[in-house]
C-alpha cells in the first residue's frame, strides 16, 4: 500500500503539473485569439474571459492523456535513475507487478478523461453555444465602443463619440448607409446627437434624435440635406440562425440517433480515455529502460507517437462522417492497429533480450 501511495502521488503531481503548463499555453493562444475580438469591438470583455474558461473542460479531455504519458516516462524515468527501480525489484516487485501499482492512478485519471469528454465537455459546449449565439446575435449597438468606428452586418458604418453613464444612449453619433445597387455612388450620412435603441413588433431599431441626412455623390457639390427630430434605423441582428453542432449534443442523444455523424462523435469521446490507457505501456516500457538513456530522451518520441495516435483518430472520425468506414467497428480499429503494434514491439524487445543472454 505504500508503494503504491506513492506512485501515485508522484504520477498524479505530475500528471497535474504538467497538464497546467500545457493547459496554460493553449488558453494563452486562445486568449490571444479572443483579445483581438474584444479590441475590435466584436467580443464583449465579460464573454471573452466567459469563453476562456469554459475552454478548460474541452482542452483538457485532449491534454490529460498527454500528460499522464509524459508524468509516467518522467517518473520511471527518475526512479530508474536514482535506483529506485532496481531496489523495488530486488525487493520482489517484478515489472508486471509495478505496471500493476501504474495502472491505478492512470486508471483514475482514464475515468476523469472520460467523464470531461462523455458528460461535462458536451454541457458546457453547449452553453457556450448558446451565449455565443447571443452575442453574435447582438446589434452594432450593443457591441459600440465609443470613438471607433464599426461595421454591422449590413455594410453600416457607426462611430459614436461618447456613451451614457447607463449605456442607453450614444452621444454625438455618424452613421454611414451602405450604398444600395440602385444608387451606387450616392452617399447617405446621418449625424445625430444622441441615439437609443427601441424595439418594435420583436425587431430592433436605432432611433437618431435631433440631427441632419446628407444625401450626395463625391463627385457633386450638389447635396440634399435634410434635417430630423426622429429618425428610424432598422438594425439587424449579426449572425443568421444556425442549427445545433452536434459537439454540444449529450452522448445520450447521440447514441440515440443511427447516423454516422452523431455515431463518429459517440466513438471520438470513448476513444480519449481509452488513448490514455494504451498508451501506458510505451510509457512503461521505455521509462524503466537504462538510466544511461537520461530522463527527457524520449520525451519527444513519445509525443510524436501519442500525436499520431490522436491524427489517426481524428482521420478515421473524419472517415466516418463522410460515410467512408462504418460506424462499428470505426474507431476501434485504429486502437487495435496501435495495441498490436504495441504488442509486436513488446513481444520484439522480449525476444531480442532473451536472445542477448544466450
């Protein structure tokens, strides 16, 4: 019970360690990604820093068997080289018996694989879809930065000076209309003091006060103006009604449908706990080897490997959408591929030693 307290404790710090400097230099591409929308004006703060952590469940399904490979080879690897191993085994812990004390802590972190990608990933997908689709479904006049000039989905431009302590109103507002097929080189400007936004009959609507309509060409002196106490803009939402990705869809509904689509889904999300239990053995086999190898050489070959593994998956998933490969057995032919491959290089490196002691 000792021992395996503390294999434990050392994979699992490890596995943790490991997975938050991972998890952190994906979040610090996304946010990258996000702070530009944020900055133009398309993303709001408060749903920006909202996406980064809902990112956290989906993110770590993928790195979370990475880790728990690279915190086995680093651990074996370190015990090897301090003779931790060797005193184990001169003990009467046999490699079979250690792969067993392994197997513990990487069966833990498989199950959490798989609750984040079969229950927890799916829900918050989910939610996040839906605040996504509101916000794209916002008006230029929800997202308006005050003194920066932004285009709606129409082609309308709109530059505000200032906004109302309670956000109601824009102040000093320049709006340009998006030039229609009839009147190609006519320019429509509207100014107006302030602006709010009022809805009618379920539609959104900018209503300019107190302000002035140029109506030209760039190539005329000749300009109408006209000026307004009210003026009414129908404002349209930024994004059209999409239908329902079938990555924020439970696993239940999934299985529930025959469609290969949904079935692809079903059989990538049972695959990432299984990755992380495969892939043990490498770790196994090559952390254990000769402290001569040093502890980091094959940490590179390693993660070219799981890499590999993960791109085949994804292939075959990709397969199986397109009506390639059937749904079953899908994806669990690329598992068999890799645990025979597994198995010839185990049964291989056995028959290689035997032979050296001949």
């Amino acid at each position: 019970m000792i021992i395996l307290r503390y294999f434990s404790r050392e994979i699992l710090e490890t596995t943790a360690g490991v997975s938050l400097v991972l998890l952190l230099v994906v979040l610090s591409g996304r946010f990258i990604q996000f702070l530009e929308k944020a900055a133009s004006g398309a993303l709001s703060i408060e749903l920006m820093f909202t996406m980064i952590l809902w990112r956290i469940p989906s993110s770590l399904e993928l790195i979370l068997p990475l880790a728990l490979t690279l915190s086995v080879l680093l651990v074996l690897g370190r015990m090897s080289l301090e003779s931790e191993l060797t005193i184990l085994r001169a003990a009467g812990y046999s490699n079979r018996r250690l792969f067993g004390i392994v197997l513990v802590p990487a069966t833990a972190i498989a199950l959490l694989v798989g609750w984040l990608s079969l229950v927890l990933s799916p829900e918050v997908a989910r939610e996040l879809d839906r605040q996504v689709i509101a916000q794209e479904n916002l008006t230029v006049f929800d997202t308006v930065v005050p003194g920066r000039f932004q285009t709606d989905k129409s082609g309308r431009l709109i530059y505000a000076e200032g906004i109302s302590d309670d956000r109601e109103s824009l102040i000093d507002v320049f709006i340009v209309e998006p030039s229609t097929s009839k009147q190609k080189d006519t320019e429509v400007f509207l100014t107006g003091k302030t602006a709010r936004q009022q809805l009618n009959a379920g539609e959104k609507y900018l209503v300019l006060l107190n302000g002035y309509r140029h109506i030209g060409t760039d190539t005329s002196l000749e300009w109408e103006i006209s000026k307004f106490e009210r003026y009414l803009i129908r404002l349209d939402p930024e994004t059209d009604d999409r239908p329902e990705s079938l990555d924020t869809k439970s696993t239940r509904a999934l299985l529930a449908s025959s469609e290969a689509p949904e079935l692809a889904i079903v059989s990538w999300r049972i695959s990432l706990p299984i990755v992380c239990l495969l892939m043990l053995p490498v770790a196994f086999l090559i952390g254990r080897g000769s402290p001569r190898q040093g502890r980091f050489v094959w940490v590179i070959p390693i993660i070219l490997i799981q890499f590999g593994y993960i791109t085949a998956l994804s292939f075959a998933q990709k397969a199986i959408t397109a009506g390639h490969w059937a749904p079953w057995p899908g994806l669990f032919w690329v598992h068999l591929v890799f645990l025979g491959g597994v198995s010839l290089a185990i049964g291989f490196g056995s028959f290689a030693r035997r032979k050296g002691r001949l």
